[in-house]
C-alpha cells in the first residue's frame, strides 16, 4: 500500500525515477477516455496526468479562476515546468475547459508534442462506434510517428490483456468493500486506482496481486454505522483529507463512481478481434456500464445507474462531491437530485474547491446528514 | 487632462437608426414562435450553430435557445428563468445561457407539461416558448452546448427526439493547417456535411414529408448575399470616424443568425446604405471620436446600449470584435447556393472559438491591425468559458505583436449580478490613459 500511496502522492516523480530506470519515453493523458493500452503497446508509459496538491501560482496568468481546478492545476503545472518528464502529452476528451487547458499548454510547452484525438461525445449515434475506430487509430498513428516504431497488433492484444488484468483484480477489490471483506478504507482504495493510472501496469498488477492475498486473509473491516456510496469527482482525485472526514463522521464507504475509483476499472477492452475496434467498444460500453455526464447517451440515465448501485451495495445514501465549476456535473446534477428526492434516498451535495476547504464546516453538514440517514433508517 | 478625473460628458452612443428595424424583426420573430403550436406548426429546439434555414425550408419553427436567453436578458426579464432553473438545482456557475434557458424548459413543463396545475402568468416570458417536437444539437466547441441540449430533452422527459451533430474542434497541429485549409479541415468539413445530410432524414421523419431543398437553396443564396451585405458593412468601419460600433454588429446578430430569411437581406441592405452615407457624411458612431478599440468576448446581453453609451462617453469607438467579426456566416464564399450543405458545415466549423488559438489569435491581430484599434477591451464572462479559454493569450499577443494595452472586465452573457461596473470603469480609464500616454511619448 505505500508503494500505491508514494505513487499517487507523486506521480511525476514516479515516472521520472521509471524513466531514469528504463531509459524509455513517457506519455501524459488528460482524463477520461485515454486509452493506455495504445501507449503501453507502443512502449511507453502512460500516465493519466494528476491535479496538484499546490495551490495554483503562474497558471493565473493563463486562465481564469473561475476554471474547475483540474484545469488550473494542468495549466499551472505546465507553466511551472513540472512536466518536464513528458515526452508527449495526448488529450482527446472535448470539455470546453479542457480545450482552454490544452490550448494554454500547447503554447506554454512548444518543445513538448501535444496530440489531440477527439473522441465523439455523443454516444448513441449509428456513427459513433465507426467515429471512435477513427479517432483511435488517429491516435495509433500519431503513437506511431512520436517513437518511430509501430504498434503491433499481437503487442496491443498483450497490453489490452495486462490492463484487464489489473482493472479485474481491483473490481474484485471493490466486491470485497461491497461485502465488507476488505478493510480498505476511501483513501486507500484511492491509492490503489490513482497510482493504477501512474505505475508501470505490470509492476501495479504484481503489488495488487500481493495486496489482494493480504486482504483476503486480513480480519473482515470493522462496521460503522452508516453505509454509503461516494459519487462524482471525474477529471481529478477527491482529496484525501475530505474523504477521511467523512468516514471520521461514522460512515463506510461500500461503493463509488469516482473516476479516481470504479469509474476508472468499470470496463474491460474485448481480448479478441481487430484491437482498434475493440477500444472503441470499450469506450461505447463504459458509458453503458458507468454513465458519465460528460457524454451524452439519451438511452442511458446515470441517475438510474446511481440508484442501482446503491440497492446493490446496500447503501443507505450517497454523498456526491463535486468538483467546483465543472460543467457536466452541474448539468446532469438535477436529475440526480430529483430521481433520488423521488425514490426517497437521501443524498447530499458537497462542493469541493483545489484550494483548501473549509473542513470543519463541511464536516458539520456531514454529520447532519448521516444523523439524517439514521433517522430514515429508523423511522 | 487626465481622463480619470474628466467629467462625464452626457454623450450617447450614435446608434445606427437602421438597427431598430432589427428590434422589429426581433419582435415579430419571436410573436411567430408564440403562435406556432397553435398555428399547427412542428417546434425545435436548438443552439448554437446556425441550422435555422435547415428548419426554415422545411416549415418547421425554430426555437435557438441562446436567442432566448439574449432576448430576455437584453429585456430584463431572465430573472424568472434563472430562479426557476436554481429552484430544480441548476448551480449559479452553470452556462447562465444554458441555465435561462433551461429555467423555460423547466417552467414550461411546470405550466403545460406533465406537471401541470398552476397557471401561467400571461406576461411572464419565461413560461411562453413552445414545447419542442425535436431537438437537434449542433455545438461547435463548446460541451456545454450538447449538454445543454441532453439535458433539455431529458427536462421533457425523453420524449422529445433528439439529433446530435457532432462538430470537431480545429486543433491545427499539422503542417499544412491553417485558416479554411489544411487536411483537417477537408476532413472535419466532410464529416459535419455527411451529419447534415442526416439530419435531413431526420427533418423528413419528423415532417413525414420528403425535404424541400429547392427551399433550402432559395435561403441559402438570400443568406450568402445578406452575410456579403453584412460583411460590405463592417469593412466599412476601418474609416475615421467609424460610421458604426461593435454594438451595433451586436444588435445585427440576431438577424444574420436567426431571424427568418425574408426580410434579412433588405435589413443588410438598408445598414449597408447608411453605414455608407456616414462614411460620405464624415458622421461617427461616437461623437468623438479619440481612441478606436476592439471587444474581445461574448456580450453582456443585460447591457448593450449601458456599454455603447458608456464608451461613448469614453470617446472610444469599439470599432471590430471577436463576437460580431469572426461569426455568423462569417464566409459567404464557401457557400455554394445550388449544393449548400458542405459550406453549411464550413460555416459552423469557424465559430469564433473553434479553432485552436494559434489560429484564432491571428485571426484576431489581423483584425486589430485592419481596424486600426488602439486598444482591446476584453470580456471575461464568467459562465462562458468558450469564450473566456483564450484571453490571457489574446491579450498576450496584442501587447507583444501589436504593441497595444489590453483592459479586462468582468461580466457574463445574461446573468447581470457578474456585472462589475467599477471594475470596468477603472480598468478602461486606466488603459485610456496608457493609450493617451503612449500618444503623448510617440508626438
């Protein structure tokens, strides 16, 4: 768990020892569709591109403050020149702050390659599936022409094969929570997803597969009172100090839909036909399996997903984090509020800033909340 | 004389008169939407892009939701909508387009739809505009705009039959990249046109009639010589005195981008016509003319005639602006009235955002450097960030490139409480004064 804890604590410095290590070239990713499997195969490392614990200094000079603090904080690391261990920086997802951030970057960064695939957000369209192969083998390509080698297919199999690997045995983490057998509280099974987008995947699969065999044969997790499921948070990780604040408040957390959590494993890619293809199921079947606010999927309520999973993981509510100024979370919100008002689940909003929050009053509002649980319960 | 300390002079903006008749069209435009369900019209629901002669051809009305949203703010009537959207959980940072709009939706519902049981106030704007029959989404840049669409069908309960256009973002990174060329605008060109052709089906399945397009082609070709007109027009303005602002583009968008075709040419026609006239006349769009600027951002609907006045008293012509010159059918030539759709998709691909800022930012210079500007004042509204992305390199690139001061403000498109007057007062003042100290150092 420390090696999972230094990893996600410090992701640049992770790939910088990795590349010290290897001799071999590094590759960021934006958030949330980037498929490392293409990156792996090319012989790289890929790493999903982590919001800072500092605050934001030079990136105010770029943009605004009224920006979601993932984007701040990519822009401020950009400025800062702590990305100086990426080779390349690879983003494909269209939110209109992300565009802004990629922007700033490419022009803070001009001797750094900045690749842009966009992947189409409109996820029930006949075209969608054809439109996905085609922005993922444009991402083949440009791999490709970045190290100078191309990709094999039988190399891309054996990536999508380790990556499945390692997304199952962390679901199987997850199943554990679920059912209590795992005493993995939130901020360690946020180590384990965060540092799964940072580490070398096969090294991250060896140290999982170890963990795993110590939770099975650990002393099943101590019951708190309340059971719920975290929802929320996409582009960057919640921070650890509030995730502990809330279980401090009495809670368990027996599931999630965090991208720095199930969001991230919720999907295998197919191990068998063309590659390409498969990605792009992948990318389609994870907005069925998880859906995502960013996307739009008229035949699939993320609402409805929430309330499922919360009857499956026997929570009793749910608290939903989210991150400041971001869009599609603001957007998709009221649904969420309404169909949880309607089935009679009680949930709650909390906000959460890259700069520090005010903890104690948030705790306050999450004590209330869980007293409110109870007293559902009970009535 | 230090302009800071300057009394204000009761000076006004010298609004063209031909932009009333735009108010006109404004009105009846919208009076036509009010009445379309019960004139058995089909309604849809759309934003950004301009698919309007798509749906126009076709007899469909045509609902644009930022146009709504504009029209309700620049009347003083958003409030309602914003409060109805925040009553269902709608966050304050949220697109305040998108939010005003979505506070109809809501309302309508409410009043009319499933939801019905209290009665609607007969002057409450908020509640009036028709329920759609469909929705397309056709958002270039921003995610905001697919969403917003998403999240408008699912307010009426997923009934609605939605049309997604995806439009690509012009990236540029190849060699051969640039303004209207390169591989990645053919390409990104095709597939928006092939998305269009599809639309169409979709139009024909909802009207259970086979599509017009000669209709279409008439529309067009009126569309391309009134964006021409338009274009004639503000080319005009490089002359000193400027015969016309920035404002008055503003008041001009909703004709050139919604408004019903009949009636769009003769309203260029008319505008062109005067601009003219003041160029012979020597008359300026302010009665000093001193400094000449250009507006980078999207408008402050709650306050275009507060700002025109406003920088009238200034002596400050704002001559040129990303909104209003880099938009709306922005190129005519690429619209080929007898085979439109490829065009069609060209147009809606440069929306004034839509491409990467290296692009968008020598787009921008080159305005600058026509317009003679003196100065930028730009427009940081806080729920648009389409808009708000590339400023901080914006404003970079007119002080290294240009040589010129930059002033920022802060507001929004129609949530008027971002609105901070003093902040503008002083910022502009101040640039004002590096424009007149600049000029004293260079004489």
């Amino acid at each position: 768990m420390q090696r999972f804890a230094a990893a996600a604590h410090d992701p640049l410095g992770y790939a910088k020892a990795w590349k010290e290590r290897t001799g071999r070239k590094v590759i960021g990713s934006f958030p949330m569709n980037f498929p490392g499997e293409l990156a792996h195969a090319a012989d790289t490392l890929p790493m999903i591109l982590q919001e800072s614990e500092d605050p934001i200094t030079l990136g105010h000079g770029l943009l605004f403050p009224f920006y979601c603090g993932y984007t701040r904080s990519m822009v401020d690391q950009a400025v800062r020149g702590d990305f100086g261990v990426l080779d390349a920086i690879m983003f494909g997802d269209h939110c209109v702050q992300l565009l802004g951030a990629a922007d700033a970057i490419r022009m803070q960064l001009p001797d750094t390659r900045v690749i842009f695939f966009q992947l189409i957000s409109s996820m029930c369209d006949p075209w969608t599936q054809g439109r996905s192969e085609e922005s993922f083998s444009k991402l083949k390509a440009e791999l490709e022409d970045f190290t100078g080698a191309p990709v094999a297919d039988a190399a891309l199999h054996a990536s999508i094969r380790l990556f499945n690997r390692n997304r199952g045995l962390i679901r199987r983490l997850y199943q554990m929570r679920k059912t209590g057998a795992a005493p993995l509280g939130s901020v360690e099974m946020q180590h384990v997803v965060k540092s799964s987008m940072v580490m070398d995947k096969a090294e991250h699969t060896q140290l999982l597969e170890a963990l795993i065999e110590q939770v099975e044969n650990a002393p099943a997790a101590a019951a708190r009172t309340v059971r719920l499921h975290l929802s929320g948070h996409f582009c960057q990780a919640p921070k650890p100090e509030v995730l502990t604040m809330i279980e401090e408040c009495g809670v368990t957390v027996v599931g999630d839909d965090l991208y720095h959590g199930f969001r991230y494993i919720s999907t295998d890619v197919p191990e068998e036909g063309d590659p390409i293809q498969g990605l792009a199921r992948w990318y389609l079947d994870r907005n069925t399996g998880v859906p995502c606010p960013t996307r739009v999927q008229n035949n699939v309520d993320w609402d409805a997903y929430l309330l499922n999973a919360i009857r499956e993981e026997r929570a009793q509510g749910m608290i939903v984090l989210m991150a400041k100024f971001c869009e599609p979370h603001m957007y998709y919100y009221p649904e969420v509020k309404e169909a949880f008002e309607k089935a009679g689940v009680p949930h709650l909003l909390i906000e959460t800033e890259h700069e520090s929050m005010a903890l104690e009053s948030l705790k306050t509002r999450v004590e209330t909340f869980v007293e409110v649980v109870k007293h559902r319960q009970a009535a | 004389m230090n302009i800071a300390f300057r009394p204000f002079e009761e000076k006004k903006a010298n609004k063209l008169d031909s932009t009333r008749i735009a108010g006109k069209l404004v009105n009846d435009y919208w009076e036509m939407v009010w009445r379309a369900k019960d004139e058995g019209k089909l309604v849809c629901w759309y934003e950004g892009s301009a698919i309007n002669p798509f749906l126009e051809a076709a007899d469909i009305c045509w609902v644009h939701g930022e146009a709504y949203s504009a029209m309700l703010a620049a009347r003083h009537q958003e409030g309602t909508a914003q409060r109805v959207a925040e009553e269902r959980g709608y966050l304050r940072e949220l697109c305040s387009y998108a939010r005003t709009h979505l506070g109809c939706a809501v309302s309508n519902q409410r009043l009319r739809g499933d939801n019905a049981g209290a009665a609607p106030d007969e002057d409450d704007l908020t509640w009036k505009l028709p329920a759609p029959d469909m929705i397309i989404s056709a958002y270039a840049y921003c995610s905001t705009g697919q969403q917003w669409d998403e999240m408008t069908s699912r307010v009426f309960g997923k009934k609605v039959p939605i049309f997604n256009v995806s439009i690509p973002w012009i990236w540029g990174a190849k060699p051969d990249a640039g303004y209207l060329r390169g591989e990645e605008w053919e390409e990104t060109s095709d597939y928006v046109a092939r998305q269009l052709r599809d639309m169409v089906k979709f139009i024909e399945e909802r009207t259970g009639k086979p599509y017009p397009w000669d209709r279409l082609y008439a529309l067009m070709a009126d569309i391309r010589r009134a964006s021409e007109l338009r274009l004639e027009a503000m080319e005009l303005c490089t002359a000193q005195p400027a015969p016309a602002s920035f404002f008055d583009w503003v008041v001009s968008i909703a004709p050139i981008n919604n408004l019903p075709v009949p009636g769009v040419k003769q309203y260029f026609e008319t505008v062109l016509e005067e601009v003219k006239q003041r160029v012979r006349d020597g008359e300026g769009t302010v009665p000093d003319e001193k400094y000449r600027l250009f507006f980078d951002g999207i408008m402050n609907w709650n306050k275009v005639g507060w700002l025109a006045n406003k920088f009238a008293r200034w002596d400050a012509a704002v001559v040129a602006g990303r909104y209003t010159h880099m938009a709306f059918w922005q190129e005519p030539g690429l619209i080929d009235p007898n085979d439109p759709v490829r065009g069609m998709a060209q147009n809606y691909l440069i929306c004034p955002n839509n491409h990467a800022a290296p692009i968008l930012i020598e787009l921008i210079m080159g305005l600058c450097r026509k317009f003679k500007v003196d100065g930028m004042v730009i427009h940081a509204s806080r729920t648009c960030r389409a808009f708000t992305n590339p400023q901080f390199m914006i404003a970079e690139a007119a002080h290294k490139r240009l040589g010129i001061p930059t002033s920022m403000f802060e507001g929004d498109v129609t949530d008027e409480s971002f609105y901070k007057d003093e902040l503008l007062n002083s910022r502009v003042e101040a640039m004002l004064e590096a424009i007149e100290a600049r000029r004293m150092v260079a004489a």
